[in-house]
C-alpha cells in the first residue's frame, strides 16, 4: 500500500505543473507536548491542521525534506504519533515541517499547499535542569518554625526529590501528569536541619530512567534565639493589697505550633517560681498570684516545645508588683478587727468592775451582821470567877443561931474574875 502511495505521489510530483489548477492555504504544523523537548524513545505527536475536507497530508522532517509519513482523506487536520516502538527518533535537534493536497473530481485536478513552518524538536537523555523557591524567601526561620520549599521543572516528570547537601534524602513526591511543580513542607525545623537544599526530577520512559541535574541550592538557616516574651498585670497599675489576689499573664509573639511552656521567675531567681504547658493555639498563660508582705519583681519566659525538646525565650522586661495595705477593703478590716477587740476589752472592764463590786457589797454586807447581832459561842467572853471559901466555911461553922449574927460587911464573899475574848 505504502509503495502504491509512493509511486502515486512520484506521479503527482512529475506532473504537478500541468495538472495544479488551485493553490491552497498554508497549514499549520503543532507539536504535543508543546516545550519542543521529549525524551529518548518518548512518544510525541505532531497535527498538522488545514481548512479543507478529503485531503492527503504528508509529514517531512529536516532541510532535506524527507518523507516519513502520511494521512489520506483527512479532515481539517491529520495527527502523527511518533516514536511508537522507540525506534524512529534520534537524539538531537529536529525540524517538523507537514503539507497537504487535494483532488477535485470537477475538473479533475490536484492542488497542494505549500509547507508549514517548521516545528523544532529536541530529543534529549537528561531532564531539563529544575529550579527552586524558599517561603519565607530569606530562608530563615526560628526554631519550631517551618518553611516550604518549591522545586520546579519546564518538563513533566514522575518524581521528585528533596535532599540536604548531596546525600541526605528529606522527601520524595510523585508528580502528576499536568504539574510542572512540587512543595515540601518541613515542619519543626532545629539549628541541626539548617543548610543547602537541592532537589531533582526524574520519569522513567519503557523502562529506563531519566534523571535531571541538581538545581540550584537554596539555604536555610534555623536559629534558636525566639523572640522576646511579653508580660502584664491586672490589676494593671501593679498596686495590690497584702493577701489579696492578683494576675500576671506572659505572652508569645510567635505562634506555638507544636505546643509550649510559659514560666515565671520572681526577684531574678534562677528557677521559674511556676510553669504551665499549653497546646498549640495558646499564645499566652496567666499566672494566679497572692500579694505578699513585700514588694517583688517578676519576669517570664515562653518555650517552644520541638521534638521533645524546650527551646525557652529570652525574659520578659521585669515587672514590679508592689504590695501595699493602705487599700480601702484593708482599712476596712483593720477598722473592724480594732472595733471588735475595743468591745472584748470594754466587755472585760465591765465584768472585771462587775466583780469587783460583788466582793465589796459581800464584804460590807458581812461586817454589818457583825456589828448588830449577839456573838456566837465562840466569840463571848467567857467570865472566870474566883471565890474565897475560908468566909464561908467559917460562916457555916460558927454560926450560933442564938447569938446575934456578925454584920454582912464583915465577913464578905470576895471574887476576882477575869474576862476572856
């Protein structure tokens, strides 16, 4: 059939000038995939496109205007794949260039159109070179931060793959058909994960695989220095009362993705005085206090918890909490304490001169019996009498009962006595 064709054509073109009558438009000449670059072995195809109807199309390559293939009876345009079998491209430059003709039965002749403009091709054994971004750009980041790193290639591969320096592989991604890109998020970064970033494409094609060159490196820097953290007191004049409660809050500037540590330390202790873990939304932990009988001085810090590792923050600015008791609810209580012990003293005076008279009244009642009431047994006075017997032995004697008796005065009963309290 092909040699049919051949030999039709070789007619066509010994007589062309007599039978051309039309001349037709120039075709367009398309190349899939459009970069102009393929691999070694790796189907492309090539559509030359026309305005007409029933047309012959033939595809030349080179200057020298070699046949290698054709379509019959194409409409408005003709599709060549090449390379189905991996045998008919070489590596290299190539220029596609296709024409079409046309019969018309009216007048029974042949019209052609002159050639398209040549499509170039390039077919190569190595992936074009890829190139990469950094977000942020400045490629430094703190701890616990991450970046995204973007690489980039002109040619559609199968794979993608991230490395630090030349031999520490990061990640790797499949790469869709229609992408031309890949992104690697890297997340918790240390100072360790710092350095040169390189990446490559590769796609394998019947079998073999094409690798890019390395791209470019971009830099990366982790620093462990975190921004400095924030501190504030409610209530927010720094004033509290002796015992009474107060707050004091620390603040992050950065977002604590992986979760943190808040600490406070008091009067430039080297050990926080309190410490609170928080989960990664949290920018901030408030501290619940008591003043106490001084004036104290408070700083705090956050940290980053990556890896299971706490990277803390330079202190906060020192705040001072002062503690004074001249507050209005302190005067109210010293007030009452004052009132309630002045009730206790003045309760006490008045039982105290409550007792005291009782005694005295006691007192003064027992004299006053003693002064108007007969003594008691034990408190008369005993009378001791004495009595002289001789007279009245003598008296009863010699008492002649016919004589005349003695006069009283004479022979008297005489008594001492003697009076005993």
């Amino acid at each position: 059939m092909v040699c049919v064709y051949m030999l039709l054509m070789l007619v066509f073109a010994l007589g062309r000038s007599s039978y051309q009558v039309h001349a037709l438009a120039k075709p367009t000449l398309t190349l899939d995939p459009p970069g102009g670059v393929v691999l070694l072995g790796e189907e492309f195809s090539l559509t030359c496109h026309f305005p007409l109807t029933h047309c012959n199309v033939e595809l030349y390559i080179n200057k020298e205007s070699q046949y290698i293939d054709h379509s019959s009876e194409s409409d408005y345009s003709a599709t060549f794949k090449i390379d189905e079998d991996g045998t008919r491209t070489l590596k290299g430059r190539t220029n596609y260039t296709c024409q079409y003709t046309k019969y018309f039965e009216n007048n029974r002749t042949w019209a052609y159109s002159p050639r398209s403009e040549p499509v170039c091709l390039t077919v190569t054994d190595t992936l074009p070179k890829p190139t990469m971004s950094v977000d942020p750009p400045s490629g430094v980041v703190t701890v616990g931060e991450g970046i995204q790193i973007t690489c980039i290639t002109s040619y559609p591969a199968h794979r993608s793959g991230l490395y630090r320096g030349h031999s520490d592989i990061i990640d790797t991604r499949h790469v869709s058909g229609s992408e031309g890109s890949v992104t690697f998020p890297i997340t918790d970064l240390e100072p360790t994960d710092g350095g040169a970033y390189i990446c490559v494409f590769e796609k394998t094609v019947k079998g073999r695989v094409y690798l890019s060159p390395l791209s470019d490196p971009v830099q990366v820097t982790v620093t462990d220095t975190l921004p400095r953290a924030g501190i504030s007191i409610d209530p927010e004049s720094g004033v509290v009362g002796r015992g009474k409660p107060f707050h004091i809050t620390c603040t992050s500037p950065v977002l604590l993705r992986s979760g943190g540590r808040f600490v406070l330390y008091r009067d430039g202790a080297e050990n926080p005085t309190e410490a609170q873990d928080v989960s990664g939304s949290d920018r901030s932990a408030s501290f619940p206090l008591t003043g106490t009988n001084q004036t104290q001085n408070y700083t705090c810090a956050y940290g980053r918890m990556v890896k299971e590792r706490v990277y803390l923050s330079p202190r906060s600015d020192t705040l001072q909490v002062k503690v004074t008791g001249t507050s209005t609810e302190n005067a109210l209580s010293r007030k009452q304490v004052w009132l309630s012990a002045g009730c206790v003293v003045a309760i006490l005076v008045f039982l105290l001169l409550g007792l005291a008279c009782f005694i005295f009244y006691k007192k003064h009642a027992a004299v006053s019996r003693t002064d108007h009431t007969d003594p008691g047994p034990a408190e008369r006075e005993v009378v001791y009498a004495c009595l002289r017997a001789d007279p009245l032995s003598r008296g009863a004697v010699g008492a002649n009962p016919q004589g005349p008796s003695r006069p009283a005065h004479l022979d008297t009963c005489v008594y001492a006595e003697m009076r005993v309290r």
